[in-house]
C-alpha cells in the first residue's frame, strides 16, 4: 500500500478538524462538500473505510508508530 507522506496527512487531518468544528457545521453546502472531500482523502491516504478509522490511522502514523504493526489494520508485521 502507498503510504501518504507525514506532511499531507498532517494537513488533511488539521483541514478535517477545522471543517468539523460546531462552527463549521452550521456553514453552507460548500464547506460540507470540502468535509466530505478531505474524509474520502484521508480514508485513501490510510487504506481505512470509514472516516474515525482513517483519523486513528493518520494519528498513528503521525506519532512515529511503525506503519505495518498491525495495530491500526490488523495487518499481520513481518
């Protein structure tokens, strides 16, 4: 699997706090389609289907956790 690199994965999960924020929610159509964009980025970036998933994946990788440990994926390490 392709693994995106530390910078974008950074940037991909402050862009998704900030669009998730209780202010963001009230915001218009717009900023619910860029949501739903950067969501669907991040669970590609981490190889996840859902969007909690993809955040815990990202925040693993981001702390300097092994990439292939087997504890955000399931993945057996080799």
């Amino acid at each position: 699997m392709l693994m995106a690199h530390p910078a974008v994965l950074r940037a991909l999960l402050d862009e998704y706090t900030a669009l998730s924020s209780p202010h963001a929610s009230e915001a218009r159509a717009a900023t619910r389609r860029r949501l739903d964009d950067v969501a669907y980025t991040l669970c590609v970036s981490t190889g996840t289907r859902d969007i909690d998933s993809a955040v815990t994946a990202a925040r693993h990788r981001l702390s300097g956790a092994r990439a292939f440990d087997g504890s955000v994926t399931g993945a057996v390490s080799v």
